[in-house]
C-alpha cells in the first residue's frame, strides 16, 4: 500500500504531458500505465500539430486547438531544457489536398463555417485551385482539384515526443510504472483507493488520463466519457532522400525520411489487425496526389483505436461528487499536448478547473439527452 499526494491514470501523450506540467509547476506524481500491448492511441499517433478543419461547429475547440498549436514552440524548447531531446517540431503549414470537385467544396464550406462559428478568429487559411496548388506544389498528380492551405499546422517526431515527455516527467518529479492497470477506482472520505494487478494506492488527488479505459474508470468517481470506436491505420514507407515536398492530412515525412500514410477510419471493429483493403486504399490515394511515390516500397504498417469522444470533442472534468478526480480524454494528443502540458496541468495543481473550460465538460451530453 502506497500513500500519494497526486497519480495519474495513464501514461501516454496526454498522461505524460500532465505529469510534466504538473512537476513544473512543483506537483510530483505517480504515473501508472498498463501493458505495452494495451490498445493505445500514442502508439499509432500521426504526430501532427494539426488546427486545419478542427472545431467545426465547437468553435471553442477551433480556438483551443490554436492556442495549443501557437504555444507549441514554447513547448518544444521546456521539453528540450527538461529531457535534452529536440523533438523536431515543424510549423510550416501544410495541405488538404482534394481529389473531386466535392471534396473541394465540402473542405471548403467546412473552413468558411468554422470561420464564421469563430468570428473569425480561427487560423487564417487559403482556398486554392488546381493551378494555384501546383503553383506551390510541383508534382501533384492530374486529379488533384484544388487544396485548402493554412499556415498554422506543423507536425514533430512522434517517438522522440513520447521519449522526450517520459524523460522530462522523470526528471521534474514525476514516478512512472508501467506494468500497472487500474482495475478499480474506490473514492474514499479523504481520497482515493486505487487497485489492480500488483497495485494498491491511496492517493489524495488522482487524474484519469487513461485513453479508451477512460470510459470504463470515470463512473467510479462521479465522471462520464462516452466514446466511439475510431480505429485508424497507417503506412510507413522506407526512408527516401527526396523530401516530400509538403505537409498534408493523410501525409507527412518524418526527418528521418520515411513517409508515414495515414487518414483511414474503421467504425465497426474491434481488431487490432491491419486490412490489406485498407492500406490499398490509403496507397492508392497517396499515389493519386504524389504519383513520385510509386519508386518508394512500404516497409511497415500498423493500427490504433483513436481516443475519440461522442462528439470528437475533448472532455476535460473535475468531479462534483468526488473532488479531487480530474479526468481528461482527447484524440488530439500531440496538438493538444501544449494546452496540457502549460495550461490544464497548473489548473489541476490548483485544484479546479477554470471557467474557460466548462465547454468541455462531458455534462453537454447530459444536457443534450435532457433536450
């Protein structure tokens, strides 16, 4: 039995950046994490620091999503002081590019709502033809339309961030164990009793950060986090000299020079295995916008379930019933991991969540159902 002030339930990108804000701001806690085969969204991560199309009809999650994206440098630069690791960051824009004149406009239509649902204060972006997009874009195939650009977007190194977290969190403070499923959650007159395989803690303050099992914990302390099943795959081709010559949606060239394909979304599984229909489907479409590609060979491929809420909203939480358990859940969590990690962690240090975020709190579903 051990006796803590602060454990976080989860210890992928989102528990991870917590705990590192939470050491920054002079709160140390336990992290624990499950098995290294668990279904984990922070293993498949696209590593995009994405603003582009976010928030349509949320516009609170359109600005959240910005502001996250505008204080990712100053991220970037605490994580290399705190763990020596650059995780690469890059913001130099990037593309949605459309192949049919309904994709186009549906693009399109989605960005001008989102424009006008934020007043206008979402990120800039720019409508562009076919000829305007090649104009940018030399070697786009003949069925490219148009695309929709914007500024704003960038992406990282996806395994040095999640590196780079977990060797800043340990260094601040933070006490990681894997190995450590939470099975159940027993809140107490002064805390919370945390138990499972090998594991027995009472902790004063507790944080569900815990991915998909964020639906089956939070019930135990007051909370909700409905979710739907989002299951995403990726492509990894072999390491190319040639640089891409953008970033886009479903596209992106790590710096070390593998091009990783993704955008797929299965609704209807629960395997965690690759389709081979799939992955057709995503290389064809690559092809269909860069048919250069055709001279590189795939070497990997993988999959992951999204942490994807009902709405495809984040939920950030604090429990009426049980103060003390916060709960967070997001599928943006390399965007987001700057909003985290500055933001929402010196919020949790100070035992409440602001005003600013009581948009995202699951009790809109409630609501919804009580309409």
């Amino acid at each position: 039995m051990h006796d803590v002030d602060m454990t976080i339930v989860g210890g992928g990108l989102v528990g991870a950046s917590i705990a590192w804000g939470l050491a920054r701001s002079g709160m140390k806690s336990l992290v624990l994490d499950g098995e290294d085969l668990d279904l984990r969204a922070s293993r498949a991560n696209f590593a995009l620091v994405w603003v582009q199309g976010k928030g349509l009809h949320a516009p609170h999650y359109a600005l959240w999503s910005d502001a996250s994206a505008k204080r990712w440098p100053t991220m970037a630069k605490a994580l290399l002081d705190d763990s020596g690791i650059d995780v690469g960051l890059q913001q130099d824009g990037a593309f949605t590019f459309a192949l049919s004149q309904d994709e186009f406009e549906a693009a399109r239509e989605d960005m001008e709502s989102i424009a006008l649902e934020t007043n206008g204060r979402a990120p800039h972006y720019e409508v562009l033809d076919r000829q305007q997009t090649l104009e940018r874009v030399p070697g786009i195939g003949p069925e490219v339309v148009g695309s929709i650009y914007c500024a704003a977007d960038g992406h990282v190194n996806a395994l040095r961030l999640f590196h780079a977290l977990h060797t800043a969190m340990e260094k601040t403070g933070a006490t990681y164990r894997p190995q450590h499923r939470v099975q159940i959650i027993e809140p107490t007159s002064d805390g919370f009793v945390l138990k499972g395989e090998g594991v027995s803690i009472v902790s004063r303050q507790i944080v569900l950060a815990a991915g998909l099992d964020n639906e089956r914990l939070a019930p135990m302390v007051g909370l909700s986090c409905p979710l739907k099943r989002s299951k995403g795959q990726i492509l990894v081709t072999e390491k190319s000299q040639t640089a891409l010559p953008c970033l886009s949606a479903g596209m992106r060239q790590a710096d070390e020079g593998g091009i990783m394909i993704g955008d797929s979304e299965e609704t209807d599984t629960t395997r965690i295995s690759s389709s081979s229909d799939i992955s057709a489907v995503l290389a064809s479409r690559a092809l269909r916008i860069f048919p250069a590609l055709s001279d590189l060979n795939v070497v990997r491929s993988w999959t992951g379930f999204r942490v994807k809420t009902a709405d495809g909203v984040p939920i950030y939480d604090h429990s009426e019933r049980y103060p003390g358990a916060f709960l967070v859940a997001c599928h943006s969590g390399v965007t987001l991991a700057a909003n985290h990690a500055l933001i929402v962690a010196q919020q949790i240090a100070a035992g409440r969540l602001e005003d600013d975020l009581s948009a995202f709190s699951a009790r809109r579903f409630h609501a919804r159902q009580a309409a």
